[in-house]
C-alpha cells in the first residue's frame, strides 16, 4: 500500500492511494465501516498501531467505497509523517566519490572518505521539523548560493526496539519513501572543516521533503533494491538504484539501537544514491527550478525552489 497524508477540506487527513490520482480517506471509510478500534486520523498513531491497523487499512481498501475517494486535485500534500526522530545518513560511495572530487576543485580542500565510513555507519541528526511535503514550495535560504538536491530513500520505524539485532531489523521497518534533503553547498563546504558535521548547511525551513507516500515494507523485499532517478525541469540529472546502499537499513538500525531506544515514527534518510545530486556533476539550481525525484514503486516526489525578495 502507498499511504499518505493530505489536507482536504481544511482538514489533515490519512490517504491511501487507490489507483493514478484517487485516494481513500482512511479515517472515513472505517467509520462508515463502524471500525472504532483503531486511530486514522493520524499517521504517527497509524504506525504506532502496528500490523492490526495496516491489516484494517488493506481491509478497507477491498471495499472500494468510492463514497470515502478523494481526488488528487482536493488536496494539499503534506509529508506523509512528521518524523519523530530524522537521522540522515550518508551510504552511497559513489556519490561521495563523486561529491568530494568536485568539492575539492572548489575548495582546494582535500576530501577523501575516511576508513570509518567503510566500518560502520556515518549519520547527523536533522531538523525534523523542517520537513515539507510534494509540491511544496521550497524557500531558498539566504545564506546560500549553491542549492543542490539530494535523492534519498528513507527508511520509516514501525516498531520500537532496543539493541536490535541485524538479522531481526528489516521487521521494524513500516515503509520506504522519498527523501530530497536539500542542501547548501557553499555553507557545507565552509563548515564542514570544523569537523562537526553538516549544520546550517541542511537547516532552513523548508530543506527536508518526504513523500508523497509511504510504501509499506511488505511491498518490497529486504533489502530494498529500487531504481532512482533525479530530474531537473525535465532533464535527467543522474540516479541509482538502492541495492547499492554500502550499508543495508539492517544495518544501520542494528546500529542506531546499540544502546539506544528507537521508536516508531522515527525516519532514517539513506543519503545520497551516486548521481544523485548536482554537485557531482558541477550542476547548481537556480530560483524557478522544478525538480523530480522518483523512486519505483513508490512514486515522484515533485518541487519547485523560489527565491523571495528579488
């Protein structure tokens, strides 16, 4: 299923995605199915309901009650989940192989992936509520000069956990979505150096778009192997496929839950997937720009950036 969250009507509702461009209001069409023990008014609460309320999702579904579809045209889109926790990593080699060598033309820097990379996984926490969702304006930030895309795959927890182990980790997984953590170069660039991670760089309102779905993690098979493309006012910019990930979401979720507590909601970005951004190949956006990113199965995820106060 390719679950969603929308405004209709003023009001923020839970979708699933019938068919092309209609939806079924899920909180309505449980009601009018007199299905009173579960919350869908909300997808945090959704997912925090485990398998039992996906099952009365798929359930309700079936019924094709077209009484409770709502057209693509009523709604505004809204990321699908306001992420409890965002933790975005960085596993693609080939987009960091790609990334450093033209940051170091522009820097004069000298970056080179550092062994750890290769030994565990490398992550920051992000801004998580920043997020926006498909055919949201994005707003350039003021600080910046050099705004770039990022096409990610990210990971939605279904189930909270401690000290998961690897082999167990793909069953906390609820669904995948589309990631576009947009970034500022030029201020990367600047404070990478102090060797804190990205900061500003990826902090500004509006910078993390996910969406427009959620596919659930029953759909594909672990670990998840899907093409990516990335696309610029109609011009491919580059792609991948996600089987390329260095380290697998197992992984990464074995690792984030040493020690620590992770709970449903929580949204894990891949990084970039190699091509996958501007900077790789010298390519910057400019105000007016719409860009796609789309991921199979899941769908397209689709912006424009604007520059107020030119």
């Amino acid at each position: 299923m390719r679950l969603g969250t929308v405004e209709h009507k003023k009001e923020i509702k839970v979708i699933v995605l019938v068919e092309n461009d209609t939806f079924l209001d899920v909180a309505k069409a449980a009601d009018q199915a007199n299905i009173t023990d579960f919350d869908f008014t909300d997808m945090q609460r959704l997912i925090e309901q485990g398998e039992n309320a996906l099952e009365k999702v798929s359930f309700l579904l079936d019924q094709n009650n077209e009484s409770c579809f709502i057209s693509a045209d009523e709604v505004v889109f809204r990321p699908p989940v306001i992420p409890l926790q965002y933790r975005a990593f960085s596993i693609f080699e080939d987009h960091l192989k790609n990334a450093f060598a033209q940051a170091t033309k522009l820097s004069g820097i000298k970056y080179e992936i550092p062994p750890v990379w290769y030994e565990q996984p490398i992550y920051y926490k992000g801004n998580r509520l920043s997020f926006v969702g498909h055919k949201a304006e994005i707003k350039w930030p003021s600080f910046s000069e050099f705004l770039d895309i990022e096409l990610e795959i990210a990971a939605i927890i279904g189930k909270k956990g401690r000290d998961i182990k690897e082999e167990d980790a793909s069953n906390y997984i609820f669904g995948y979505s589309i990631l576009n953590d947009i970034s500022a170069r030029d201020a990367q660039m600047k404070e990478m150096p102090g060797q804190m991670g990205p900061a500003k760089s990826k902090d500004f309102d509006t910078g993390n778009v996910l969406g427009p779905f959620i596919l659930t993690a029953d759909e594909v098979d672990h670990p998840v192997a899907l093409n990516m493309e990335a696309r610029v006012n109609g011009s491919v910019w580059g792609g991948g496929n996600s089987k390329d990930m260095h380290h697998s979401f197992s992984d990464i979720i074995a690792h984030i839950s040493r020690s620590e507590t992770i709970y449903p909601g929580e949204v894990i970005g891949s990084g970039t997937v190699g091509t996958g951004s501007g900077i790789e190949s010298g390519k910057k956006l400019t105000p007016g720009d719409e860009f796609e990113l789309e991921i199979e199965k899941i769908g397209t995820l689709s912006n424009k950036i604007v520059r107020i106060g030119l």
